[in-house]
C-alpha cells in the first residue's frame, strides 16, 4: 500500500519504474512514480519523458493509464506537453508547483472551503458517472476499499488517510471522465492536512466508513442519483468541520448557513431513501 508520497520513492537497487502494489487506481500509481522520478533528479527539468508507448512498457500498464497519469501531473504543473513533440518536465520544480497551490490556501487567497466546495461538485458528479460508467471490476474494487477504509485501525492516522484517499481515487478514475480526474488531481493536495486532521476519533473513523459503504453500494447498484447524493452527503461533513474552525478563527458564531441535511440511505429492504432539509439563510 502507497501511505503517503515518499512510500512511492524506489528503495536502492529497484527498478525506477516499477509501480508499487497498491489499491490505488493506475493512473495515480503512474502520475506518483512520474512525479518521484521528477523530484529525485532522474528526469530533470526540460528533459523529455519517453513516449507514453515506452512508458505503457516500462509502467507494465496500459497507454491511456499513462495519459491520465501525465495529464494529472499537467494539472499540476509537472509536465506540460508539446504537440507532435510529447511530454517534458517543466522548468519549475514540481515540489514548488504544489506548495505555491497550498501557500495559496494558506494565505487565504483561495479559501479552503472554496476548494471544498469545488471538490463535492467534482466527487458528486465523479460518483453519478461511476454508477452508470464502471466496470462490475471498478464496483467490486470500489466496495472492497470501502471495507478496508472501515478495517482500518482508527489509532493510525496514516492508515486511516491512505485507504480514505484510495477509495476516492478509485471513484475519480471509474468515472471515465479524463478532464474531471485531471481537475481532481489539483485538488488533492490542497485538502491532504484538512483530510488527516478530520480523523480525530473512532466515532469519525465509524461515520467516514459508513459514508464510503453507501457510497459504494449506490455504485454497485448502478443508482446514479443515490451514488451521487451519497458522496455529496459525505463531503458535506467535512464541509461542516471546516466551516465551524474557518467561523471560529474569525470571531463568528456558529451558522446553519449551507449545513444541509441529507440522507440516501439504503435501508433493510436495499432501497434507496432520497430525504433532503435544505437551509438557505444565516
């Protein structure tokens, strides 16, 4: 399993390109190496990578998993291509490409629930399309990281992390929607520290696999409405958590302002129940 970046770093004396064992979709195990072998040296700035042909054969993968790799790593920064040329490395470090993002939220100039809030129109959506677009492969992988998110021991953060990160990236790629797992792919980093801190309890820990079993079981029925409210339900509790902390650090009360309740729940009989209570006023 890839805990974090740095696990994705080759040890000494293995193959640079091989990818690790792991949960997480593909392209995300491509765009991880790519990014590593960039931060290391061994593709510097402005050199260009080998053909997506090459890098399918030396990746052991498929040609479009290496596309929507290095298109993530685009979103990003990394890499920028040239048409009829291919893919280089881009002249910025790729490290720098990420912290000017995050330096960005720190500062505030893009606020942290704005981030959130393109983030559950992006899953909301990504979560319909796995419905109606996944593999019964993609729906069965998807219910097995949904458990092993619940196994997780809720003592160990990182643990708790990786397999929540792993079940949204399985979702993003079911969705078949390259530009969404692109956009995604800008996300990610900005929301990682709001994601750890969020695991503060095993009662947390409890509510986020619960959420993910829904999530998973409106996929699996092929419920694109259910899979969608599901994740947006989902979302919205640390939607909520960040709201209250941003409120509080600036002197304000406590609001109902956008703390939607909303259930999809799937009850003993396996149908779904849609229930929304809507609050639209300070």
């Amino acid at each position: 399993m890839v805990a974090d970046e740095q696990d994705a770093t080759p040890s000494d004396g293995e193959d640079p390109w091989t990818l690790p064992d792991s949960r997480k979709p593909i392209p995300a195990l491509v765009a991880d190496r790519v990014l590593e072998l960039v931060r290391a040296g061994t593709i510097p700035p402005g050199e260009r990578l080998p053909t997506e042909p090459e890098l399918a054969r030396r990746f052991g993968v498929a040609r479009s998993s290496v596309r929507s790799g290095l298109q993530r790593l685009q979103a990003q920064g990394v890499v920028a291509v040239e048409r009829g040329r291919g893919w280089f490395v881009s002249s910025s470090s790729a490290r720098d490409a990420a912290e000017l993002m995050q330096e960005r939220v720190a500062a505030r100039e893009f606020d942290i629930r704005d981030v959130m809030e393109v983030r559950i129109a992006l899953e909301g959506a990504a979560a319909g399309l796995a419905a109606a677009r996944a593999s019964a492969g993609q729906r069965d992988d998807i219910l097995k990281l949904s458990k092993a998110h619940q196994a997780a021991d809720h003592h160990d953060t990182q643990a708790l992390l990786a397999t929540d990160e792993e079940f949204h990236e399985a979702i993003i790629d079911a969705s078949g929607n390259g530009y969404l797992q692109t956009l995604y792919g800008m996300l990610t980093p900005l929301v990682k520290e709001w994601r750890r801190e969020s695991f503060t309890s095993a009662e947390v820990h409890d509510r986020s696999a619960l959420d993910h079993r829904q999530v998973a079981m409106q996929i699996r029925r092929q419920d694109e409405v259910g899979a969608r409210l599901s994740m947006t339900s989902h979302l919205l509790g640390l939607y909520k958590g960040i709201t209250r902390k941003r409120r509080s650090e600036d002197g304000l009360p406590e609001s109902d302002s956008l703390l939607a309740g909303l259930s999809t729940f799937i009850d003993v009989e396996d149908r779904p129940m849609y229930e929304g209570d809507f609050h639209g006023s300070e």
